[in-house]
C-alpha cells in the first residue's frame, strides 16, 4: 500500500477509510506499507499496530509553511499551472518508491488517493493488480466547492475541476480496479472514465460498544476544520444557522471537535458560546457529550464519516442532503435532514426539546451503522 497520510492513530475520515482497507490486506498478505509524513509529525511507524505489517518504508516530505498567505501562494501557483491541490505535493519520489519496492513481487497494489494515481507506473512494475482507493472524486468535489464559493475561490475550483477530471480520464481506466465509496460514487466514475472497473467499497468503521452518554446542552460539529468543505459548512452554520438556535437557547453551546481550528478561527471567535476542542484522542467519547451532532455540508464527495461517528456514539444528526449523501439514512427514521437555515435550526430545535425523539433517532442511526457501516461489513465487498 501507499498512502499520503499516515492510516493511524484513527483521527478523520482518511485515516479511517486507509486503515480499514489495510486491516483486511494484512489478514490476507504479508503487507508493506509506503507512506508520506509531513514535516514534524511524529515516526507513522510507532503508531501502527504490532505485526500488522512486513515492513513499512517512510517518505519524508519537504518542508511548507502552513500560514494563511503561504497556502493562498501555493494555491494560486497551481491555479496558473493547472495542477490539483495536492498532486503537487505528493509528486516527484518515483525513485524512492523504486527503491523501496525494489526485488519485491506483490499479489496486489494499493494506492490510497487519487492524488498519489501516477505512481501507478512505478507500482505496476512490481504488482499483478493494482487498485486505487478513492476518498473522493476530486472533480466533483471542486465542482461543488465552486458552486458554493464566489469571486477568485469560484475561478479556482473551476481550474482545479477541469485538471482533476482531465487526470481522472486519464489514470482511472489504467488501474485493475478502483475502489468508490458509495454506488453514487461509482457512478460518477463510470461516467468520467467508461473503462474503469469500479467496485464500491463503503466507508466505515470499527464496531465498538458504544460510549457511556453524559450529554451537555451542547451541538458538535467534528471533522478536520482545515478541509474546505468543513470550513464552507462552519461558515454556513455560524452566519445563518447558529444565530437562529442562539436566540431560541440562550444556554447552549456549539462545539467544533477536530485538528486545525485555526482554520476557521475568523467564524468561532467572539462568541463565548462556540468551542473548539482541537485535535482529541477519542472522538466517539467526544461526540457522546453532545445532544446533537450537526452536519451543514453544502459541498464535498464521498460519504461522511463524521456521521458514522456520530452514530456509533448514540448521538442523533442533523444534515443537509449533500451531507447524508451515499448513506442510504432515511430522513426522520436515521437522522433529520434540512437543506435551508430555518428548517436547519428547527431541525436541531426539535430533537433538543424531546428525550424521545433523539433517543429513536440516536438508536436507528446505531443500528444502521451496526448493519452496513461496520470495516467487518465493508470487507465483504472485497475479492483479493
């Protein structure tokens, strides 16, 4: 396997969705891993369970700065060359990818990301099969940030959209078979690249008992904060949604849970009534402090793992539909969904005034992660 990001400790979706896939390739192979750190992040080896895997090789990414205007650089840069955010970053270590798979022969190839599908040369060499794990499909999820942006944000997610979809085309029939994560997924696949072979592979996660509840007069909102379609959502809620539920509750709380809360620090700070928790080790326990846990996503790809989390904590959601999206939830039945900022807060108002209803709610939406959305389930949709 190569990933861009290190698969544990299990924090965010993209670690998540990895170390699933891993889990079953180490109960099947004798596994090696490949993976990327960023500058400073700590040895990815010292966080991997014991004797999941062979051997795991480590590439050492260079140093960026992570500041606001850097960022905005380094986007309008790849603006002008056309090139998706992070292609870029995780491109030119053919040759050590070389080096660390060199004498090897593999059953099977994993790529996590699109962002790292032009390795597929290199992997291939040494590989019978190869596979590409989407998380997203990048050109729709800039197409939709661009739907939901204006001005030079809009002009870029264009850009980016038109070279994701051209790299799309390109690299996505070339695989063995790429993995999508909901049928909505792979059908948006199909239609970008006709030849690929897709078969979907859900997100999930692992089936633990759920956390005691201790629930506060507080709403949460977890992810990381730093992704752009969180950062859109956090902005939605905080300008049309939160004012509305602040003046109906004056006790409660919202809570942002997740690393790189700096990031949307410009819509949290001055109200002594949002927290930020920053990067924590349990999530679950977390979210099981929370009446309610929300998700305003107005742009994004996939399916949101967030909500699995929620739901394995006992706690009840409110969504858009583009949040709830690829999850077969029944609106009332497994969460609620709004998809304006009045029936939002409504929404969220209903579920806050009845024990019962978020109770109902809360335990539906457990039992329907017990059922479809468990790794142990996923991994019967995979053949090698």
């Amino acid at each position: 396997m190569l990933a861009p990001e290190a698969p544990y400790p299990l924090a965010g979706g993209g670690a998540l969705r990895t170390a699933s896939l891993l889990q079953y390739m180490a109960r099947h192979y004798e596994t090696d891993l490949i993976v990327f750190r960023q500058p400073g992040a700590p040895d990815p080896a010292q966080r991997i369970p014991a004797g999941l895997l062979r051997r795991i090789h480590v590439l050492d990414l260079p140093a960026n700065r992570r500041d606001l205007l850097s960022k905005s650089a380094r986007n309008a840069g790849r603006v002008a060359r056309r090139v998706p955010p992070l292609v870029d970053r995780f491109a030119g270590f053919d040759a050590e990818i070389r080096a660390a798979i060199a004498g090897c022969r593999y059953d099977v190839a994993v790529i996590e990301h699109s962002w790292c599908a032009t390795y597929l040369d290199v992997l291939a060499t040494a590989a019978q099969r190869t596979v590409l794990n989407l998380h997203n499909i990048e050109s729709v999820l800039h197409r939709r940030c661009a739907e939901t942006e204006s001005g030079p944000a809009r002009i870029a997610h264009r850009i980016f959209q038109r070279a994701s979809l051209q790299l799309e085309r390109e690299w996505l029939p070339r695989f063995t078979e790429v993995l999508a994560v909901s049928s909505e997924d792979g059908a948006a696949v199909t239609e970008i690249a006709p030849q690929a072979c897709v078969r979907v592979y859900p997100n999930a996660i692992p089936l633990v008992p759920a956390p005691p509840r201790s629930e506060e007069d507080v709403i949460v909102f977890s992810g990381n904060l730093e992704y752009h379609p969180n950062i859109a959502a956090v902005r939605y809620f905080r300008r049309e949604i939160w004012p509305l539920l602040r003046e109906r509750r004056p006790e409660l709380k919202w809570r942002l849970i997740g690393r790189n809360p700096a990031a949307v620090a410009r819509y949290t700070q001055g109200d002594p009534r949002i927290e930020t928790t920053g990067e924590i080790p349990d999530a679950l326990v977390e979210l099981a402090r929370a009446k309610v846990a929300v998700v305003p996503l107005l742009s994004g790809s996939g399916t949101r793992l967030k909500i699995l989390e929620a739901w394995a904590a006992g706690t009840p959601v409110v969504s858009t539909t583009m949040g709830a999206e690829g999850l077969a939830a029944r609106d009332g039945e497994h969460l609620l969904l709004a998809d304006s900022p009045s029936q939002f807060a409504e929404s969220v108002a209903r579920l806050l005034a009845c024990n019962s209803l978020r109770c109902n709610i809360a335990n539906s939406g457990r039992l329907l992660m017990e059922k479809e959305f468990t790794w142990e389930k996923a991994w019967q949709t995979l053949d090698f």
